[in-house]
C-alpha cells in the first residue's frame, strides 16, 4: 500500500551536515585555545626572563671597562 511513498533522504543530510558543522567548530575553538595557552606560556617565559634583565652576562662587565 505504502509503495508509492517516496523515502525523504534530507533529514539524514541535514543530521549529517549539522553534526560535521559542529564537529568543524569544535575543532577550531580547540585549536585556538590550545594555541593561545602555548602562546601564553611563551609570554610568561619571557617576562620572567626579562625580569632578570639588570644582570650581565659573564665577561661583558669586564669588556666594557
């Protein structure tokens, strides 16, 4: 009786294509945040090393008298 129904494939796509959108975003905002505390963890070894910025290196204090 049903066989002149014809079978809906667009919710399946659209299940598909919100779940790969989603997955695509995901991604991203992983990889930003990831990115930003590496960047983070860089800035922060540089401003502890520039803290230290009014010592010399050995050898340059000598040259320079």
């Amino acid at each position: 009786m049903n066989d002149n129904q014809k079978t809906d494939n667009t919710k399946g796509f659209t299940i598909f294509v919100v779940v790969f959108i989603l997955l695509l975003i995901g991604s991203l905002l992983f990889l930003a945040l990831r990115s930003k505390r590496e960047y983070d963890a860089q800035s922060a070894g540089y401003a502890t090393s520039a803290a230290g910025t009014g010592q010399t290196a050995p050898g340059t204090a000598s040259q320079a008298q």
